[in-house]
C-alpha cells in the first residue's frame, strides 16, 4: 500500500494562490448555492463555468485526475442525476409540475406501475448535476494542488486555535507512517499465511479476519503516542502561543479572488431573496427542443 | 486508566486526535478502493471500529478531531475532494461515543465493551443522519434517498464493522494499557 501525496509543485496561477483564499473562495461557492437555495439554470452555468476554470487552470494531468473524476462521475451521473430524473425529488416543488410534457414513461416490468419523465423532470436532473459539479471540482483540486505542509498554518490563519491547527499538522505528518505501519504489518502477517485477498466466509468472518491487520497498527500507534506526548510536553506545549514556521501573506490577487467569492454569495442571496430570482424553471427553448 | 476529565483538550488529546486522523484516514483510503463486499450497496468500513475506539478510549474532542480531520484526510488522498457535511457526521460518530469514556474504567469487562459499542451505535446514527440529512441541502436530494439510500446502507455497514472490531480492540488495548502502566 502506497499513500503518497498527489501534491506537485506547478507553476499555475490556481497555486500561485494563498491557501485561505481557495477555501474561502470554495465556501463561497458553496454557500451561494446552498443558503438561498439556487436553481436558476443561468446562475448554476455561471458558477460551474467558474468552477471549471479553477479545475482547468489548475493543470493537472489526466493520468493523475482520472480515477477519482470516475468515482465522482458515478455518483453524480447515476444516483444524484437518475434520482432527478425519475423522482423529480430533492429539489423545488415546481419540478413536479404536473403540467409538464411527458417525454416517456418506465414500466416496471410484470406491473402496471411506472415512473414518468417529464420535460421539467429532465431539466431538474440536469441542474442537479451541474450543481454538484459545481462544488466538487473546486474540492477535487486540493490535494493535487495545496501543498500538505501548509494546512495547519492556514487553518491557524484563518482562526482556527492552536490546538486545532497542530491537530491537523501532525494528522499530515503521521499519515505516511501509519500507511507504511500497515504495509509492513500486512507483509508481516502475510508471511504467516494471512491471505488478505482471500477473505472467505460470511460477513462476520470476513470482518473478524481483518483484525490482525487493523489491531497491530492501532495497538502500537497508542504506543507512539504517548511518546510523542511526552516529547511535545518536554516542549512546554500549550502552555503559550505557539509561533508558526511557515508565514502567509495576501497578494493582491488574493483580495481580489476573495472579493469575487463574497460578490458571488451577496449576488445570489440578493437576487433569491430582494428579486426572486434564482428558483426553478424550465427555459422555453428547452422545451421547444424537444418537443417542438 | 482512564482519569482525564471529559472535555479537557491538552497535549494528549492533540497526539491522539491527530493520531486517530492519520489512521482513519489511511484505513479509509484503503477501503474506498478496495471495499468489502456486502449487501446491497453497504461497504464496510473497517476504519469506523477504529474512530469509534479512539473516542472511546480517549474522549470525545479526540472522537471529534479523529472522526472530522480523519474523513477529510481519507477523501483527500483518494481524491473525492472535501465534503464538510460528511466530514462533521464522521466528527459525531466519534465525539458521541467519546461520552462515555469516563465510565469506562476496564478495557475487558464484558458490560463495559457491550456499553461502547451502544454508544457506538448512537454515534453512527447520530453521526451518519447528520451527513445524509444535509445532503438534502448540498446535493439536492430529497427525504427518501437520503433516509434509505444514504443513512440505513451507512448505519448497517459501520455498525456491524463496529459490533466486531470494537470488543477486539478495547480487550487488546486493555493488555497493551497495562503493560505499559498509564
């Protein structure tokens, strides 16, 4: 087992970033989208165009990005996008307008029942995905694009307490140890005749055979702790304010990536609640393309 | 064995916070890609036994900290990116069962392990209808979906990795506890 950092040093402009100006350009986004509820096809392009600069600005390569753009697609596509489509369900009350063209019906075989699709049905599940999109990719980004070693400080800079921040910081720094703790007690115990592959037997068994993997590395990372406990209060740890290594500093682009985040949640939130704007519809030449 | 107040956040609850992070997250990385089998689309994570532990054994800022970082680790490295809402509901999943770490003076007595895997099971479903009830919001999907495609496959899977793994590693930490004196 290899736990390696898909960090790599790039020279984008999407690195070129303060890491508290990307997580708060993210929760911006989020929030956007969230808080006041947003459906409007015109937003929910805006934004995922948005999003989709970052993820293509951000230039990672395709052999590195395709694996977990599989699993992401999945999820979206299949259940989000399929839940829209013939559920209609999770979104406004609107998308079940019953007055909607019907576009064709899916019969439960050996029933009379069926689930039937409607124009705003397909509509809505297009929204949804480009919706979640719009979160994610700007997530999916960060582990190839934020170095590991600058967490703690930017937590630390944003607010967060000492504590917390060191929490995170030595939760990246243990990472690699425990991931090499399990390859070295999985080859121990496979050399005395532990077939991890071959996990026969039912459920319970199955689970229980996982024990002289998982039990060795747990024991012995309580071990490691209290050493560490001991060498962090020898420091004096906690007893004052703690200095950090690495220093952050805002370029002006920060300020003005940040200012385009909080413009784009107060954009959203005024439109939604000062104009009503930004609730479901289906556009006319959506439905005037489909049926005439 | 256990003497330290509840909510007290020192330097061990720091170590072993962090400490509970790395290993879920590591755990968890290994299962998203290569996960047990089970019904339906339950997966079983072997790593949520270990979360729920570590709040058992060293409180609920622990179970907390291990539970939130943890989960944002394991999505990270495998790449899914962070998902806050998930990441909160792992946090609860291991700060619920850090609760009764006070009333849990021996790591083998049978009433002891039966009482944390209780707590347990109360953390997963606190825990776990927290992250899919905000789904609701984050990823649009309604009350259904969120009920029975979300929360019961999670509730199921974790308990029973829990009900397993759990006796084993507090009976196991009982020995290693008293070998070491503290």
């Amino acid at each position: 087992m290899l736990v390696t950092w898909k960090y790599r040093p790039r020279n984008t402009f999407i690195q070129s970033l303060d890491p508290r100006t990307r997580f708060i350009l993210l929760a911006c986004t989020i929030f956007a989208l969230t808080i006041p509820d947003i459906w409007d096809y015109r937003i929910l392009v805006s934004l995922f165009l948005l999003s989709l600069t970052q993820f293509l600005l951000a230039r990672i390569e395709w052999k590195d990005i395709r694996r977990p753009l599989f699993f992401i697609s999945i999820l979206v596509f299949l259940i989000v996008g399929l839940n829209g489509l013939l559920s209609g369900r999770g979104g406004p009350s609107s998308v079940d307008d019953p007055n909607s063209p019907i576009l064709f019906q899916v019969l439960i075989p050996g029933t009379a029942w069926g689930v039937t699709v409607t124009i705003s049905k397909l509509w809505f599940a297009m929204n949804q995905v480009i919706r979640i999109l719009s979160m994610a990719l700007p997530a999916i980004l960060i582990p190839y694009s934020m170095d590991p070693n600058i967490y703690g400080t930017a937590f630390k800079r944003m607010g967060v307490s000492d504590k917390i921040s060191f929490t995170t910081d030595l939760a990246f720094r243990f990472l690699p140890t425990f991931a090499r703790d399990l390859t070295i007690t999985m080859d121990a115990q496979r050399a005395r005749g532990y077939e991890m592959d071959k996990l026969k037997g039912g459920v319970v068994a199955r689970i229980q055979r996982l024990a002289p993997l998982v039990i060795p590395v747990t024991m012995q990372s309580t071990v490691t702790g209290e050493e560490v406990i001991d060498a962090m209060d020898l420091r004096a740890f906690g007893t004052a304010p703690r200095t950090w290594l690495k220093e952050l500093h805002y370029a002006p682009r920060d300020y003005a990536v940040i200012g385009l985040g909080v413009a784009i949640f107060i954009t959203c939130c005024v439109l939604k609640w000062g104009f009503g704007i930004g609730g479901f519809f289906v556009p006319d030449f959506f439905t005037k393309v489909l049926v005439g | 064995m256990n003497n330290n107040s509840t909510w007290e956040f020192g330097t061990r609850q720091v170590v072993y916070g962090a400490i509970g992070a790395a290993l879920y997250g590591a755990l968890s990385w290994a299962t998203n890609f290569f996960p047990l089998p089970a019904a339906g689309n339950i997966t079983f994570r072997p790593a949520v036994a270990v979360l729920i532990f570590f709040g058992v054994a060293y409180g609920p800022i622990v179970g907390l900290l291990a539970g939130f970082i943890g989960n944002t680790l394991g999505d990270l490295i495998s790449g899914f990116g962070f998902y806050w809402n998930w990441s909160l509901g792992n946090g609860l999943m291991g700060m619920i069962p850090g609760l009764v770490m006070a009333s849990i003076t021996d790591f083998k007595a049978r009433s002891q392990i039966i009482k944390a895997v209780g707590w347990g099971a109360l953390g997963i479903a606190v825990g776990m209808l927290f992250a899919s009830l905000t789904e609701m919001f984050t990823g649009g999907i309604d009350l259904n979906t969120a009920l029975v495609g979300y929360f019961v496959p999670a509730f199921l899977g974790n308990f029973i990795v829990t009900a397993i793994l759990l006796p084993i590693l507090m009976i196991a930490f009982a020995g290693v506890a008293a070998r070491r004196g503290r």
